[in-house]
C-alpha cells in the first residue's frame, strides 16, 4: 500500500498514474475536491498525514514549500506521529536543499528512512508520467523505491547524498527562469522588429538556440495562454530557495538575482498564478509589445 500526500496540480495526476499502474493508494490532501476525485479514481482516502502513515510501508509527498512538507512530517498528526519503523517517505516537493536534510534526519530518529525526490516537467509531464525525477538519501533505498518512480518519471537518477535532489532541482529550476527570461527577450527584440515570432520559432528552433523550454514555451507565449503548468509563485520559491541556497557556499547568482526581480514584478501586477511562461508579460509591460501570432 502506498500513501500519497498532496494531490494539486503535479501530485493529482502522478498520483493517478499510480492507480493506472495497479498501485493501490491511501491519500490525504487538505483540499477536499482533491481527494474526491481521486476517491472517484478508487484510491482509499484518510483523514490526515498520521493516518497515512498507520497504513502504508511507503509514503509520497507533494506539496509545495519546505514549510508544509515540514507540517506534513514532523508537525500534529503527521507521518512521524502513525509511521512505524522501516517506513520509507519519499518527498517529490521542491524544498531547500537545508530542510530536506534536517527532514531526514528527523525521520531517522525514528528510524524511518527518507528520500528527497523533486522532479522537473511540470503538468504535461506529470500527465503523461514522463518527469524526470531527481533523487537525494539512502542509495539502498532508492534501490528499493526506484520501480515506483519511475511509474510516474521517464528519468530517475539518482544524485547523492540527503538533499543531493533538491540541490539538483534548484540548478534546473535557474536554468528554466533564465531560459523563459532569454525567450522572452529574443522573440519581443524580433516581433519589435517586424518579424513574424512563428517564423522565428521555425528558424531556430533546430539549432543550438533549441531547447526544450523554448519549444514549450513559446506556443503558449504566442498563443497567449498563460494557464499555468508551473506558476510564477512557484518558481518564485524556488529561486529564493536557489538564492539563499547560493550565499551558504558562496556561490553567485546575479542572472538568477536579475530574474527574480522580474518574477517579483509579475507578482505584484497580479500575475504570480499564471504560468512561469509569463516571464514574456514583464517583457510586454517594460516594451510596450505583446508576442503573438500574425
């Protein structure tokens, strides 16, 4: 038996993927509807996190920040509260890499075992059950919990020691920011110049410009859909996380700085629940030009 915490935008349909798999879950989410629909989708439903844990030899967690997984863990009615010894947690939240160690250690005075497992893709690929997953603790461990991710990832490597996944994350989550925020300026510098941005997708699209994120992003930008896969606060979180992360070991981060700014702006123009695409929106505010389709 499986747990499954945290059932919103990535956690539902992982979680779904699960059942698709023949898995069978016990879930928990604090948002009512949530859990509903999975109760529709023949997952057993319990009333908390500790309830979870009474249950189920493996527990999964997606939620948002450090501060729930925290509440989730170590807080009233938590897995360390009904988790008996041997209980794996596996948490798939993008957290500081700092709490995902001081979680694992918490759970190892209760000897339970703990995983840091953040994943990148965000809803298309957590639908489709191809997230690249990126995995911090225990090697035995991940040995044992490895066939389950993969049911909802195409990728899982594993990275090092506790909190190796979310350090990991960070790095993927600096590199998509700035690579919206590149897009974004490019395509507004060619649509003010008169080019068509479809045709400039088409041109570049297959030489070293090329990437993922662009191929992603850029029909939702044109399209003018910012219904969101990965919010603006979200990625708002983890570039503080990648910031604070960056001055414990001194490492500079001024392009990730600079981002951040601009995710902070969007924020405050009542953009921070669109997808992180939206980048493309301050770029429309600070130019005067929007990049759509002609």
């Amino acid at each position: 038996m499986i747990g499954f915490i945290g059932l919103g935008i990535m956690g539902k349909p992982m979680a779904e993927n699960l059942l698709k798999a023949g898995k069978e879950l016990v879930v928990f989410d604090v948002v009512k509807e949530n859990v509903e629909k999975l109760l529709a989708k023949g997952a057993k439903v319990a009333s908390s996190a500790k309830e979870v844990a009474q249950q189920c030899s493996l527990i999964i967690i997606m939620v948002p920040n450090s501060p729930h997984v925290k509440t989730v863990v170590m807080g009233e009615n938590g897995i360390l509260d009904g988790a008996k010894e041997g209980t794996i947690v596996v948490d798939m939240s993008s957290i500081a890499p700092a709490a995902a160690q001081e979680l694992a250690k918490a759970c190892a005075k209760k000897g339970v075992k703990m995983l840091d497992a953040p994943v990148s893709g965000g809803e298309p690929k957590a639908i489709d059950g191809t997230l690249a997953v990126m995995v911090g603790g225990d090697k035995a461990v991940f040995d044992k919990v490895y066939d389950t991710l993969k049911l909802m990832g195409a990728s899982v490597v594993y990275c090092g020691d506790s909190g190796a996944g979310n350090t990991v994350k960070l790095a993927n989550q600096v590199i998509v920011a700035l690579n919206i925020a590149a897009v974004s300026e490019a395509f507004t510098l060619s649509t003010k110049a008169g080019v068509d941005p479809i045709k400039v997708f088409d041109a570049i699209k297959g030489g070293l410009a090329g990437s993922t994120v662009m191929n992603a992003k850029i029909p939702m930008i044109t399209e003018g859909n910012f219904n969101p896969g990965f919010k603006i606060d979200l990625h708002i979180k983890d570039l503080n996380n990648a910031l604070e992360t960056g001055h414990e070991f001194g490492s500079p981060l001024p392009m990730t700085a600079q981002v951040m700014e601009m995710l902070q702006t969007l924020h405050a123009d009542g953009f921070g629940q669109d997808d992180h695409s939206a980048i493309a929106k301050y770029y429309e505010k600070v130019s005067g030009t929007k990049v759509r389709k002609q």
